[in-house]
C-alpha cells in the first residue's frame, strides 16, 4: 500500500493563523519533515509522530525523503511557513516525484494544504498595502541567477507594482538588498513608504515602518519580509495603504454617490480604462460591424493574427518561424573537478580550459579536497563537461554525496593500494547521501594526508587496511575518526566500505552526518560505537554555536 504526502502550509507560526486542515493534516501524520525552526513552530501538535527536521539549505533531502517514506506507506507530512506554495515545499515535492515517473492515477496520493503566506501576513500589520496590483521578489540568489533577479526587480518597479522581497539579506548575502533599493530609487520617489516587518505573529515579531530611501538603516535579515509600496502608497497613523482607485468613481466623504450605479461603468466614466472612454453609439455600431465582417470573411487564422502582432511589437517577420525563437534557459551549473584521484598536478592545457570555460561571469574556488568547484552560468552544460573532459580532468558533482579523498601515494612511489582507492572511486563517486560524505584514503601508515579525520579513514599499512569511522570533522568539540578495524584483507576493504555507506544512505536521515548517524544506530555493520569526543571544558564562543 502506498503512503500519502501531505504538504503543508501552517502560515506565518502562530495557531491562531493556521487552517484548522493543517492542524489536522499535522496531527493524522506518521512523520513530519521539515526545517528545524519550523518543527519547533508546531511542537504543541506534535504526539509521537516521527520526526525528521533538518538545516535550512537541505530542501532536496527533505523533499526526497518525504517520497521515500511515502513509497513505504506512511503518511508524511511536509511543511512549511506560510504557503507551501510561495518559496515553499510543495513544487520541490512535485519535481522529485517527476523525476522518480510518479503519475497521480499510480503513484503516492499527494495533497497541498494552502497557508497565509507571509506576503499577506506581513501586509495586515502594515495596514493595506497590497490592496492594488503587487508581486514577490525573492532576493537570494543561490537558485537564480542575479541578473535574472535584477531584471524582475526593474521590471516591477517599472510597472509600479507594490512588491514584497523575500530573503532580502542574510549574514553572507548583503549586496543584493542594497541593489533593489538603487533599482527602485531609478523609478520611485525616495519618500515611497516600505515595510520591515520580522517574524510576523511569532514571540519576535517586529514591524517598521520607513521609506525607501531610509530603509537600510534598519535591522533587515532572512526573517524579514520587506514590502514596498507604489506610487500612489501613501502612510497615515503609522499605517501603509494602496489605494485601489475607487476615488476616481466614488465620492468616499459622502452617502450620496456623483454617479447613479448604472452609470458608474459607462466608458464615458472611466476615461483611464483601454477604451480611453469612448462608448458613443456610433462607434459601438462600427465596431460591430467591424466584427460581424471579420467573422463573415476570415482572412486569416488565430495564430497568425497572433504571429502578425508579436512581429510588430518585435520588429520581426511575421512567418510562423517566428514560433520557434526562443531564449535558452540559462542556470547555474555547478561542479567539481580534479586532475584525478591519485594525480594531483594541473597541467597547463587544463588551466586554460578553466579559464575558457568560467569565463568571466563564472566562478571558481579551490578546496582543502584537491578539488576546484566551479560555478558557470549556461545554457549548455554537456558543452562545458565534454571541453573538461577533453582536457583529462575527473568531475564530480556538488552537494551531498561521496566524495573520495586521497593522498598522492608519495608520487606513485607507494602504489600498491592504489588500485583499490581507484575501485572505491568508480563504483561510488557522485552516490547521493543523506549529507556530503568524505572518505579519507591513505597509502601508508603516516596518514599524512590525513585520513583518520574525514568521516571514513581508510589507511594501508603493512599490506592491509586500517578503518577509522565517524570523526567529527568541524566544530569545537572535533575528533579523528574511532579505529574499528585492523589488518582488513585488500580484496575485502572496498565491499567492507561500500556496505557501511550503502547503509548510511538507506537509513540516515536528511543533512544527519555520518558521525551522528554512528552516534544515533549505535553500530555499523558490526563496528560498535565509541564515543570520541574530548572531555574538556570548554567557555561558549561569543559568536555562538
């Protein structure tokens, strides 16, 4: 029997502005994975549910699994703040069950349970600010290109809309507010109002209300909505309100209306409107006659009446090859790549191909794991992979997966292990994980490099093999990995450590490292767990954790 995905939108975090379907959705659940803040949001829902909460940036994880818990029928409940429908969960759910050939006849039974988003949660503290036309803007950019950003910030702004920014500024992105606000002071008043407003309905909320040109002095960060107002925004008694346009109709001041109702929609009376309030009999006689002879002799199908107007407004030719003209999608792609697992010398050929294949809109960072990741903006990624393979370069991808990380066998000189750190290599390189994986390998028992210290330490000596599991690899309180295993067999040590990760991927959950999982089952494949940590004093940092 198949499960059920239940995706939830619980509002802004406070009971009273949650629909009484998350509540119970929340409650009939056998699991609940989410965002950690967000679990502890709905803790008094919770009874013995089993709970799955993990860091901020593990969307995918969470989203994959949600299916798989589902796919073993239980019900699993996936929330998140506001909307699951705005920046939230629910097209991420969808996407990963795309990918694994879902079909709603078939497959899981997914339901969407909307939520207030925090758009309109924001909007009632300030008053009425979102009453005309308005959009969202997300601000981070570790999904969407800037530029792409920067044109729908302009294009908003343009259009006069009153926007809400999301994610407008975090510790390590702090430009891109500052850049919204030079955008919109190119078409905006500086006196234009705007909305801090942090944490709406929850114990921290906090709500200011500035202009646009004072706006940065303010405290603004990942839990602010920042919404802004348009031209015709206007602030009385520390309250935002758009008007939608009824003083053009209404007399608001008085009972006694200047327009009787069955004049108020006359296009005489709204000389804004696309008709530019021309509504004379003579003119609604030719327009119908107009009408009556389209329809009488069409020269033409809907199609190219469609294609005849978009080349006008493009100054293009009107054939249906205008049809096939698109723009490519252009997206960030992301990887990393090594001159090879035992090699470690870039040669000249492949630092060109970086250079040529970057550009310079791309970017690139060297890492402690003999490994450059690269960040390009393209639309042609297989071309970008096939110049770096050309060049000898090994690539691997980004994120949570296995990653191998060995010493250079003192150039070749101690190369009787080699075979098997290159076996490793090949059957799990790129192996998606519950969190990024480092499997440390050295080719003699001085660990130079430093195996004992990623999260599998895997060390030749004397002919055979040593195993180190679990170290601790950031944090005050980091450890080298517990030694559970001496004189491993050579033809044994890659079946030994593709068991143990095989296991970890099946039964570790979401962004849990490998450590914590050791810590959590207690015993891997045999290996019983230690604990390692140092037993010290230690003050708290003033930075916090």
């Amino acid at each position: 029997m198949l499960g059920k995905l239940l995706v939830i939108g619980f509002g802004p975090g406070s009971f009273d502005h949650m629909t009484n379907r998350a509540q119970t959705a929340i409650q009939e659940s056998d699991c609940i994975i989410g965002y950690k803040t967000y679990v502890d949001l709905i803790q008094d829902l919770l009874t013995d549910q089993e709970i799955i909460s993990t860091g901020m940036s593990e969307e995918v994880s969470r989203a994959q699994a949600a299916v798989k818990l589902a796919e073993e029928g239980k019900t699993v409940a996936v929330i998140s703040s506001g909307d699951a429908g705005v920046y939230g969960m629910a097209g991420l759910v969808y996407e990963v069950l795309i990918e694994k050939g879902w079909t709603e006849e078939t497959g899981v039974s997914v339901e969407v349970v909307p939520g207030v988003s925090a758009s309109n949660s924001c909007a009632s503290l300030l008053g009425a600010p979102i009453m005309h036309d308005a959009c969202t803007i997300s601000l981070s950019d570790h999904l969407t290109p800037w530029a792409l950003i920067e044109k729908r910030i302009d294009a908003a702004a343009q259009a006069d809309f009153v926007i809400s920014l999301y994610n407008p500024k975090s510790g390590r992105r702090t430009r891109q507010i500052q850049e919204a606000q030079r955008i919109l002071l190119e078409y905006r008043s500086p006196q234009t109002p705007v909305g801090l407003v942090k944490s709406a309905y929850r114990d921290r909320q906090h709500i200011v209300i500035t202009d646009l040109e004072n706006m940065l002095n303010h405290d603004i960060g990942m839990l602010t909505t920042v919404v802004i107002g348009n031209s015709s925004t206007f602030l009385y008694d520390n309250k935002m309100i758009t008007p939608r346009g009824y003083q053009r109709k209404y007399t608001l001041n008085t009972a006694e209306q200047r327009l009787r109702p069955h004049e108020r929609l006359r296009h005489e009376n709204e000389p804004w409107a696309l008709h530019q309030g021309i509504n004379t009999m003579e003119t609604a006689q030719r327009e119908t006659a107009v009408t009556v002879t389209k329809v009488a002799t069409p020269k033409t199908n809907t199609l190219d009446l469609a294609l005849e107007a978009l080349s006008k407004v493009q100054g293009r030719s009107s054939k249906r090859e205008v049809n096939t003209v698109h723009n490519p999608v252009v997206s960030v792609f992301e990887l990393a790549v090594s001159p090879g697992i035992v090699n470690k010398q870039f040669t000249p050929k492949q630092m060109i191909t970086l250079a040529e294949v970057v550009g310079d809109e791309g970017k690139m960072e060297y890492t402690p794991h003999h490994q450059i990741h690269l960040r390009i903006p393209t639309a042609n990624p297989e071309l970008i992979t096939e110049k770096l393979k050309e060049a000898g370069f090994v690539l691997e991808p980004l994120g949570d997966v296995f990653q191998l990380k060995a010493c250079d066998f003192c150039e070749g000189e101690k190369k009787d292990s080699i075979p098997h750190a290159e076996e490793l290599h090949q059957k799990l390189s790129g192996l998606q994980l519950p969190k990024e994986l480092k499997v440390g390998f050295n080719g003699c028992g001085m660990a130079c490099y430093g195996a004992v210290n990623d999260d599998i330490g895997i060390i030749f000596r004397k002919g055979k093999f040593d195993l180190f599991l679990g170290a601790k690899t950031v944090g005050r309180t980091a450890h080298a990995g517990q030694p559970v295993a001496e004189g491993i067999e050579p033809n044994k040590i890659v079946d030994v450590v593709e068991t143990i990760i095989n296991e970890y991927k099946e039964k570790g959950y979401p962004n849990e490292r490998f450590f914590k999982y050791f810590r959590r089952v207690g015993e891997i494949q045999g290996y019983t767990y230690q604990d390692m940590t140092p037993k010290i004093e230690i003050e708290p940092a003033p930075c916090g954790d």
